[in-house]
C-alpha cells in the first residue's frame, strides 16, 4: 500500500506505534511532562551519546515557479531573486568549511530554466571533493533525475511535505507544479530507490492544527522505516517564520509543544535523526537539543550568496520567467531576498562553544563516500 493510501485511511486506521505517538502529545502536567523528557533524553544519549551532527545550508537560487502563500521565493512575489554559479557556490561552499563545515544542505526553488537537474548535479560534483555530506533540498523529482545527484556525489535528500492535510495543502499552493500532493508524497521512497542513503522530512507547522501534522508526519516515518530500511530517516518540525509575502499563520504550535512534539518522536523512533534549524531563537534551541535533537544549523544564511555575497551583481526581479533589472541592485550591500528570517542569530563559534559548555561534542563530519564503495 502506497504512503498516500494509508494517509486517507488513516483517521480511521492507526498502527499501535502511531496510537501510541498520538497519546504522547496528549497535554500533560508539569510532572508528566518531565517524565517524558526523561525518557527521551536517556533514549537519545543510549541512540546517538552526547553528540550534535552540524551543517549548514547553502542557497543556490531563490528562483521559483510555484505560489506557496507562506513562502518568500513565491513566484509573484517581488523579490531580488539570483542563482549562483557553480563557482559562486563553491565559493560559498568555502567559505563554510573555514567555519569548519563538511556537512551543506543544498536548498533551491523550483525553476526548470534556472535550476536544472544538470546544474544539481554540477554544484554536487564541485563540491564533493570538500564535502563529504551533501544533501539537497529541492523540487521533487523523477528516480532517475535523483540518481545523477547521487552519482554526482550527495547522499541526502530533503522534501518536507509541508502540511499533511490535503485540503490545506490545496489552499497554501496556489499555482505551480507543487499542488500536486502525491508527487511531492511519493520523492522520499523515489530518492531512495535512486540510492540516497539519508532522507529527510517534516511538515511546516503552522499551517494546520499541530497535533495532526504530528499523527500524519509520524505515520509516514514509521512507513518510512519500514520501506527505506537502509537509508537513515530524519524528521524536521520547522516553524513558520516571517516572510516576504507576510503570511499569517491561522495555527500555532508553542515553546512548550514543540519540546513535548520532539520528546514523543524521540520516545517512539529512538533511532531516526531529529534536525533544529535556526528558526528557533538561541535560547530555546539551548534547551531542545537535549531532548533528542541530533542535527543543527548554525550561522545560516537563508538567501543565495548569504554568505560571501556571491551573485550580488545580478540581482534581478523576475517577471513571467524573465529577470528584469532591478534598480536595487546597483545598491552598494544589496543581496537577494531571504527566503524566512532566521531567529538565531549566534556565530558557528558561538553555537559550538554553548553545545560543548552543555556536554555536547558537535560533529562537523560522520559519513565518507568511501563507506560506501568499501
Ligand atoms: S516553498 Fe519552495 S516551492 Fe514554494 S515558493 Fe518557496 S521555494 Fe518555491
């Protein structure tokens, strides 16, 4: 049975594993809720020890042909948009691994003319040399279009279905070839057919009443589990952050959920990996990552050349697929549109120094192509 199959039956068809999850996020007292980070903190030292997987992102194109109300890159929205070089995003990627970075999460919009799957795999070739983990975050595609980015060197492949709820979906992606649902459903199990060995995914929360993103988004990780037994499954729980576009969220999930949220998955998938980015503000991500977080971003950028202004002469509006000059782009610091503001705002220095004050070893580097081919 396909994951979208089991996802429309499932208010009416809940694994044990699920049930369980499901209970976990029912409120607790102060007391009960200690309890559950207890177990989850233990699970998470017996699974993983006192260690914090680190990498960044690397934006190569804030380019899009899709209308996702909540996102910045929104196709009308009018933006300075640019699309890295390869040797613009090895530059960026440089600049990284002097933070000491081995780890990058490639992030682009969806625009055929501007990124292609050849231009995926050449920013991959350049810079798989340096970096033994690198991992996309892209427009959905076909098995094979995903096995050139393999054969070119990544080993991650990221798609967050954003909401599980079909209706919600419909309304937050106006236009563009992401309305449809299935296909974006359906990429993990197609990048792990296409050989990627670590897959990520998430939903934006936010957009629907939290507690059932969390039942869908566990379901489809324990489905995960069980058809990409070989790959590692790691989940995101990102919050919407503000935007160009201004979206208003219409639901919330709070400090205090979110922690409970991670806990629960900790407690019922002690083994997939859990990722925090810098959505979150310093001080909360301080006390989460004790919780069962394994995976962090530090110091991120979330617009192309964020961090060594690559691309900053070509700065463009683009309009019906066709970038028109933009007269801030002669303006000395301009640099393109970010896709959400960040909240931690700490240096790499400064986020490793508070997770080795915590006990915590941050781990720049935990996988070599050459695992794969011994
Ligand atoms: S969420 Fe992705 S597909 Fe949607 S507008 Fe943003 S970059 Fe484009």
């Amino acid at each position: 049975m396909s994951f979208a199959q089991l996802l429309d039956d499932l208010p009416l068809r809940k694994s044990a594993t699920v049930r369980r999850f499901e209970s976990l996020l029912a409120p607790k007292t102060a007391a009960d809720f200690e309890l559950l980070a207890q177990q989850a903190r233990a699970v998470t030292r017996r699974y993983f020890g006192r260690t914090m997987r680190l990498f960044a992102p690397l934006y190569l194109s804030n380019e899009c042909i899709n209308n996702c109300r909540y996102c910045g890159f929104s196709r009308d929205n009018p933006i300075l948009r640019v699309t890295l070089d390869v040797e613009q995003v090895v530059l960026e990627a440089r600049h990284l691994a002097g933070q000491g970075f081995r780890q990058v999460l490639l992030v682009a919009g969806e625009h055929p003319k501007f990124v292609g799957r050849g231009y995926l795999a050449d920013c991959v070739r350049a810079l798989a040399p340096e970096f033994p983990s690198i991992s996309i975050e892209v427009a959905p595609m076909e098995t094979a279009e995903y096995a050139e980015i393999v054969n070119a060197g990544a080993e991650g492949l990221v798609v967050y279905q954003e909401t599980y709820n079909r209706a919600t979906y419909a309304e937050m992606h106006t236009s563009g070839p992401k309305r449809d649902f299935n296909w974006r459903l359906d990429a993990p199990e197609r990048g792990y057919a296409a050989g990627f060995r670590r897959i990520g995914v998430g939903a934006l929360f936010g957009l629907s009443p939290w507690q059932d993103e969390a039942v869908a988004l566990a379901a489809h990780v324990e489905y995960l589990l069980r058809r990409c037994w070989q790959a590692q499954i790691t989940v995101s729980v990102p919050r919407l952050r503000p935007a160009a576009g201004e979206f208003q969220p219409q639901f919330s999930i709070s400090d205090a959920e979110l922690a409970q949220l991670i806990c629960a998955l900790r407690v019922t998938f002690p083994q997939i990996g859990i990722v925090l980015s810098t959505r979150e503000r310093a001080s909360l991500r301080d006390v989460l990552i004790s919780l069962g977080v394994t995976s962090m971003s530090a110091g991120s950028h979330t617009e192309p050349g964020g961090y060594t202004h690559q691309g900053a002469d070509d700065l463009h509006l683009t309009v019906g697929g066709r970038a028109i000059a933009a007269e801030t782009r002669t303006r000395e610091g301009a640099t393109a549109t970010a896709q959400f503001e960040i909240s931690d705002e700490r240096t790499v220095a400064e986020v490793t120094d508070s997770l080795r004050r915590r006990g915590f070893e941050p781990v720049w580097k935990d996988w070599d192509q050459a695992l794969a081919k011994s």
